[in-house]
C-alpha cells in the first residue's frame, strides 16, 4: 500500500537523519535534544556476535519512538546514559530484549519487575548487579542516532516508526516488522518464566 505523501517525505528525513551520524551511548547526551523523535540503535560487530545475530553493523538493531523527550526516553529510560538516571528494564522493552539475547554471557537473572507483588512476568526486571552489568555492555557496544521531530508534524509520530521499522528490518524489533527473530521471542519467554518462578529466598 503506498504511504501518504506526508509520511514518505518525513520518513525521508528521518531515513538520512538515523543513517547519518551516531554517538557512543556516554557521549550522546551532547548531540540528543529533549523532544520528541525516533531512535535507532546501532551495534558494533561484536555487539552482533554478543547477541547472536548475523552481523550486520550497518543495519539499526532497535528502532523506537520518543513521543515526550529524546533524552528521557532513550538516554535515561533505556541506556542510564546521564549521571544519577537509572535504568530498569522492567519499564524498557529494548533493554529486556538485549538482557534476554545477553542472558548468558552476563549471567543475568530474571525477577519479577516489582518484588512486592509478583505479576506482569513479561515486563521482568534483572536481579542484583544485573541492571548494572546490561548497562555497561550496552555503554561499550552501542551507539545511538537520533531524527527530532518536526514541531508541527502532520501525521502520527508512530506512523513514521512504521515506515522505518518496515525498511530496516531491525532484528530487535518485536512489532510492526516483517522479519522478525523468532529467537528473540523464545528467549525472552524464558525470561518472562524465570521471573515467573522467582521467590525471595532464591
């Protein structure tokens, strides 16, 4: 079906705008301005091998979209990029796919995101240290690129995330992409039933 001229001039935008320049996650919050946009994140040829993924460092691994701030959104939620954010990857979906693929490696253990009442396996959290430890991979491994959006855009932001999803294909993208990791889904179920079966005395 072909998209809107509105979309395809402002997926056009953000297309040069998310292949064009990327920052280290420790130095992006330099070039992230706090608006609204889209996100690409990129890894490097380890980063691919880590996740056990063809390698492919040109190709985004996650595409997303910030509806409020950049900077809230990517920087703190999902990376605790700037000094004092904390990231908990039971609110970050990009961060419980990476702890899902890195599982091992980092010997990272899934827990119920709230402790104190255990549901909503799905959205698990990492047990002690293993926030930490996703974090640093995630500060030495990737890199991030950003499109602000315009102030004054006429269609749904969420509808050029589409348009980017659907020509990257990016591996961690679970919604929206026709080329989907099937590995990604199983390893995050499983996750999801580690939290499931967690008690405090584990």
């Amino acid at each position: 079906m072909t998209q809107p001229l509105a979309i395809q001039a402002l997926a056009a935008a953000a297309f040069v705008a998310l292949t064009d320049a990327s920052w280290g996650i420790t130095t992006a919050a330099d070039h992230v301005p706090s608006r609204p946009g889209l996100y690409a994140i990129y890894g490097d040829t380890q980063a691919w091998v880590d996740l056990g993924l063809e390698s492919n460092p040109n190709q985004p691994l996650y595409i997303g979209k910030a509806e409020r701030s950049l900077v809230s959104r990517d920087l703190n939620a999902h990376f605790a990029a700037k000094p004092n954010s904390i990231a908990r990857t039971g609110n970050s979906t990009v961060r419980r796919s990476f702890a899902a693929l890195l599982r091992g490696s980092l010997e990272l253990r899934a827990v119920p995101r709230n402790l104190a009442k255990r549901e909503r396996f799905a959205n698990y959290s990492l047990a002690e240290g293993g926030g930490a430890r996703l974090s640093a991979w995630m500060h030495s491994r990737l890199t991030l690129a950003v499109w602000p959006a315009p102030d004054e855009i006429p269609v749904p932001l969420g509808d050029v995330e589409t348009a980017m999803i659907l020509r990257f294909t990016p591996p961690l993208n679970l919604d929206k992409n026709p080329s989907k990791f099937g590995h990604l889904r199983q390893a995050r179920a499983e996750m999801a039933a580690e939290a499931a079966r967690w008690r405090p005395d584990t």
